[in-house]
C-alpha cells in the first residue's frame, strides 16, 4: 500500500501546530490474473476493451518472438495480433495463440 502523508490541523484554533497525518489509500484492483484463453472468453461474452488491451498486452512478445524487428513491423505484428483476437473461433482455430502466431507471421512475411 502507497503511504499518503498530509499534515492535519490540531486543536480548533487556526493558530495551532501542523502534526503529521498518514492515510493509507489501496491499491487499485486489478483485473484477476487468468489464462489468455479465458480472457478471451470473458472479451468475447462482455466486449471489454480492458480486456482486449490485456490480451494484447499478454500476447505482445510473440511479436518479437515472430522475428519483428523496428517500430514498422512491430506495429504491423501489433494490428495483425489485435485482428487475431477479433476474429478468433476456438472451434474453428484451436488455441488463441496458435493463431495469434500464424496471423502475426503472415503479417510479417
């Protein structure tokens, strides 16, 4: 937890001390720590682009791993994993990264 730490007035009088005063704020919450293929589940029944985002996010060293090299290709391997999350059909393309894999390949040959 981050320490917040103000100075508070003691006493009623205007004149008084200034004292410390440490207020503890939480952290945000963050998303719950899941598997590509049930985030895309959860994308796909609620459209969260949040979600989308972590996708991308969990999935972006595959485009370093695809052989993208500079911010050109980087880009282009980006948009071709963020169309594979778009368009994927576990009945029809198997694992998520399986086909992230082949789309962003495509994309960079």
């Amino acid at each position: 937890m981050d320490l917040d730490v103000g100075l508070k007035r003691r006493g009623a009088s205007t004149d008084a001390a200034l004292v410390p005063m440490t207020v503890l704020t939480p952290p945000p919450t963050p998303l719950p720590a899941t598997t590509p293929m049930a985030l895309w589940h959860e994308y796909h029944r609620t459209g969260d682009a949040r979600l989308r985002d972590r996708l991308v996010f969990t999935l972006a060293p595959l485009v370093r791993h695809a052989g993208a090299i500079g911010d050109a290709e980087a880009g282009t391997g980006l948009q071709a994993l963020v169309e594979a999350i778009e368009d994927f059909s576990p009945q029809r393309d198997g694992q998520l990264e399986r086909h992230a894999w082949r789309r962003i390949r495509a994309a960079l040959a």
